[in-house]
C-alpha cells in the first residue's frame, strides 16, 4: 500500500502542473478528478468518454479530449499542450 497523500500536496501539485492525464476508457458518470482539475486551472487531456464528453464539450478544454484507447491521439494531445508558450496556456486555464 502506498498511503494516503495529504490534499494540500494535491492541491500543490496542481499549482506546477500543466496538464491532468485522465486516460479512462470507462464511462464514469461524474469524473471528480477531471472536475477538481478544472476547478483549480489545471487543463484536462483526457478521454472523450461518459461524465467527461459531458463536463467538457463546448470548452476550451475540448480541444485536449481523444477518442478512448487511441494511444496515438493522446500523444499528438500532450505533444501540442507541451508546446504552448505560458501566455497561451494561461489563456487556456482562465477562459
């Protein structure tokens, strides 16, 4: 067993980090990990599947969403985020 990490370190992790990768190919009806992404401005490249195509259709993330098990889409995915200079991917997180 790994153990627990405290939320604040979560929260943290968050504040350095680019991207969520949420490459789940199940149907979750309320994806909390992509929400609490979202919430605090960490961009989603996730799968476009179940709670997830719902939370994220018609935003900005959208464009960051690849169809479930395509390995090569969630490559080109992380690819183009990677290539974002800081202004542009702030732009991202605050619309």
């Amino acid at each position: 067993m790994i153990g627990k990490v405290r939320y604040s370190e979560i929260l943290n992790l968050h504040k350095r980090a680019w991207a969520l990768i949420f490459p789940s190919i199940h149907k979750e009806p309320f994806p909390y990990a992509v929400v609490e992404a979202v919430l605090l401005g960490t961009i989603p490249i996730a799968a476009r599947v179940g709670g997830v195509k719902e939370l994220l259709d018609n935003t900005l993330a959208s464009a960051y969403m690849f169809t479930p098990g395509c390995v090569n889409r969630l490559v080109e995915k992380i690819k183009g985020l990677c290539m974002l200079d800081r202004t542009k991917l702030q732009l991202l997180v605050t619309n």
